[in-house]
C-alpha cells in the first residue's frame, strides 16, 4: 500500500516573508480558503509573535478553516508559544510549530549558546508547548549545516518531550538531493523514538534545488513536505506546491506515495498568491507559468495534433487550467457568468456576484471579446476587500510632447469631494502627485508596474504598484482598458490598505 504524504503548505507565513509580498488580513483568509479547498493537510497562518496584525490573521484563520490543521510558527521562547497558543486555540486541528537553530554556525554567531543549551532549551518549549497543545512540530533551523548526530539527539529527545512532528530544514538552500538523502536516512535509523513523530522537510531554493531536496528526503523517508505556492519566501523562495505535487502525481512509477491534494485546483490558487502579493509568475514556471502548456515549434505542434501525449506529460485540466478563449460576451446572462466564474475556481455570495456581474458588463461595452483572464483580473477587486477610505470620482489629463503633463484627480472620503492638481514627468507620475497633495505623502512609492490583461488593442491593463511606509509595504492593483484610470486605481487601492492597517492599529 502506498504511503501517505502530507503538504504543509507555509505561504502564509514564510511565502509572506517574501520582499514586497504582504497581505492583509482579508487577503490571507481568501488565500487560507482556497488552500483548504486546495485540500492541502497544514496550513501555517503566520508567526503571531511577529506583530499585531500576524496575531489578528493567524486567529481568523484559526478561528475559520475547519478541515486542515493550523499551525502557528514560534521561536523556542515562551512568549511566543504563548502568543501562538493564543491565536490557534480555537482551530478545528491546532499546532504550535517551535523551532531553534542547530547548526554550528547559528549557534556560536547568532544564538551564542552551547549544544547543551539549545537542547535543553528545545526540550523546555516542546513541553511548554504540549501543555497547551496536542500536536507540537519542532524544527532544527539551519539542520542542512548541523552535525547530524546532535540532530539524532536533540530529535530524539524533543520526541521524547512530546514533538509529534520533527522538521529538517533547509534553511539556505545549501544541501544537494543525495546529501540530504543521506540525512534523513540517518535520522530515520538513528534516532530510536522516530517512529513516534512524522519526519517533515523544508527546503530553500537558494541553488535552485528546493523541489530535488524535497523529493530526495520523500523517498528517503519524510512523510511531510513544506511548501509554498508559486515556490514564493525568503530570498530565492521556497519548494514549489505545485511542482512537488504534480511530481508525485505524474510519476507515480518512481514516487509510490497518496496525496490529498486536489489537484485541479493548483492553477486558481497560484493565480490568487499571485494577485494578492503582486508578485509575477515567470512565462517559464512548471506546472502554472503562461508558457507550461504552450508549443510554438512546427514540430511539437505537429505531435501535438497527432497526440497530445507527445509532448504533454500532464493535461492542463489537470491542474485547473481551461483554455483562454472567448467564452462571454455582453449579451451573456448572470447564469452563463456564474458558471464561468465556478469553473475558473470561483465560488461568490449574492451581494459579491452583483458586483462583479456589473463590472463584467461594464467591460462588455468596452471590448469586443473577454478573456478567462479578463475575468480573473475583475475578481482582483473583489479579493482585496479592503474598505475604501478613497474613491475615484474622476479625473482629467493633459499631456503631450510639447507640454507639461498634467493631472486632476477629484477623490471621494466619507461623501466629501476633494480636488487637487499637479504637473509631473508624465501623465501617470503627475496623477500620483496630485493624488499625494490629497492623502498627505508620508509614504514612498516603491515599485510601479503594468502589463496587458489579454492580447488585442482593447486589452485591458492591469497595474501594480508598492508603497512604504516606515518599514511596512503595500500592494495595490487597478484594472481598466484606460492603463492611467488603472494606475490611479492600483495607487488608491494602496494607499486604503495603508490606510486601513493604520485605522486598525489606532484601534
């Protein structure tokens, strides 16, 4: 019989520690739903330690999944295993996830503590957190670059304290498949208690060998595999979900094991990290990146016609993806929508599909064909859920070669009207100006993009940018055929985020 193997699935957490990549609370609880309908074992909500608004997320997360686990990552303090208890308690399936490093390096520059130390120290927090919760993971930070026999040690004695999970990661992605093959062999067969707590793996993509690592450990062994989605996290990210996933499903003659992932749902939710962190997938990513089920060469065509199978190892459908072709139009019905939506991994309340169903056909007006992309793009504006401090009312540019770009921009707050005008570099630049002398400019822009939706010259763009305020980053998207109406309207979706993390705090 095959064996089972876990996702662990740390987007939330160590995915959002990703530069530029925060979400807000509403955004981690879409992301944390569609992980659940993604079916992946443990969610990990966040480090609640980290701040008050870590806290707040990783508790409605706890507080709203009901099939998965959910886990909260705490250092071996307990302080933070109070703080993480405190978020998760009232979970369906709660876990306190504590970790302190192993390696020699970590120990003598960044903990300065003995081995004796921190083994004590690891034994002490797993039973502080066992007092407080039945399944406790314990993780040796930095385990790739620690004496392995001190890890059969300290493993064994954490077991022994209560661990039911014991973690080997990866931290800087600095071990190759057949080496750390050779680790979690020796854990398996050198600590006694082992199989008294599941073996889990999490790997850093520093060499681009995240994904290799994390099968190596699986056929090594380890029944529980760490990962985000789009392969996002520190520095060059972690294991990629999807490309673990649809390893094991694709090459079941190599990889016998059971997953409970559903598969047809990796392409909405790689999508959705996408949209809510503003982080692009590469053209070239396996498994959800634009170009994964395309073939341009006259050959690979050729055997695609003749069959599929000569040149696709795995059908789009299986990983939720439908083919981009025009499928509404603006004498399509709410139902037609609705289902489109459904198959697109989109499932909306009443009030919700009101919405969007009148912005579908706002756009309908406006383009002569909509796209299953077009469509994800509108539902960005319904994933942020954030509360609209500002609005958009209207706004007037002139520009040209031969004059000094100008912009007024008239915002809406609380019913009252606020106008401003400013000169600037370009119409979008100056845009931004006028709407800084409205808000007040305490915050800096950070990054600014834009790309076409669709192909056609009545694409719609879709625009993002960053701002920062003191140490915090914020994400905003904007959408619209008008690529300045969607850089003004990604620039306000920003700003109320800031704005309304800012309203939260003063609370």
């Amino acid at each position: 019989m095959a064996e089972r193997i876990k996702i662990f699935d740390t987007t939330l957490r160590d995915g959002e520690q990703s530069p530029g990549c925060s979400m807000n609370l509403h955004e981690k609880l879409e992301l944390a739903k569609q992980l659940e309908k993604l079916k992946v074992d443990v969610i990990e909500a966040g480090f609640a330690m980290a701040s008050p608004g870590d806290f707040a997320a990783v508790k409605k997360v706890a507080e709203t999944i009901k099939n998965s686990t959910v886990a909260s990552l705490a250092r071996a303090v307990p302080e933070d295993v109070d703080k993480a208890y405190e978020a998760i308690k009232y979970a369906e399936s709660p876990r306190i996830h504590t970790f302190i490093a192993t390696s020699d390096i970590h120990m003598k520059y960044k903990l300065k503590a003995t081995k004796k130390d921190v083994l004590e120290r690891a034994v002490e927090m797993v039973k502080y957190s066992k007092s407080y919760c039945n399944d406790v993971e314990f993780s040796a930070e930095d385990a790739s670059r620690s004496d392995f026999d001190f890890l059969c040690r300290i493993f064994e004695a954490v077991i022994k304290a209560g661990a039911t999970v014991i973690n080997i990661p990866d931290t800087v992605g600095y071990t190759t498949p057949d080496e750390f093959f050779r680790l979690i062999h020796h854990i398996k067969t050198n600590v006694p208690n082992i199989d008294k707590a599941e073996i889990s793996v999490h790997c850093h993509n520093d060499l681009g060998l995240a994904v290799a690592n994390t099968l190596a450990a699986a056929r090594a062994g380890a029944t529980q595999l760490e990962c985000t989605i789009n392969g996002i996290g520190e520095r060059a990210g972690n294991a990629a979900l999807e490309e673990i996933a649809m390893t094991l499903n694709t090459r079941k003659d190599i990889y016998n094991f059971n997953l409970g992932i559903e598969t047809t749902e990796i392409y909405p939710t790689s999508r959705l990290v996408s949209k809510l962190t503003g982080m692009k997938i590469q053209h070239n990513k396996a498994i959800v990146g634009e170009n994964a089920f395309a073939h341009e060469s006259g050959i690979h065509q050729h055997g695609m016609l003749a069959h599929k199978s000569t040149y696709e190892i795995m059908t789009p459908e299986s990983v939720g993806l439908t083919k981009n072709k025009l499928v509404l139009g603006k004498h399509s019905g709410r139902h037609a929508f609705e289902e489109r939506l459904k198959t697109l991994g989109y499932t909306l309340n009443k009030e919700d599909l009101d919405k969007v169903f009148s912005k579908f056909k706002e756009l309908a007006d406006k383009k002569k064909q909509i796209f299953d992309r077009d469509i994800e793009a509108l539902m960005q504006e319904k994933t942020a859920n954030v509360k609209e401090i500002y609005k958009l009312k209207h706004f007037v540019i002139n520009s040209g070669n031969s004059i000094t770009p100008t912009a007024t921009i008239k915002l809406l707050k609380e019913d009252k009207e606020i106008e401003e005008v400013a000169i600037g570099n370009g119409p979008i630049y100056s845009a931004f100006r006028a709407i800084d002398k409205i808000v007040g400019n305490g915050f800096s822009l950070e990054d600014y993009a834009i790309h076409a939706v669709t192909e056609g010259e009545d694409a719609q763009g879709e625009a993002t940018v960053k701002i920062k305020l003191h140490e915090n980053t914020y994400n905003g998207r904007g959408v619209s055929t008008d690529v300045v109406e969607a850089s003004i309207k990604a620039y306000i979706n920003a700003i109320n985020k800031m704005l309304n993390e800012l309203e939260w705090q003063e609370e």
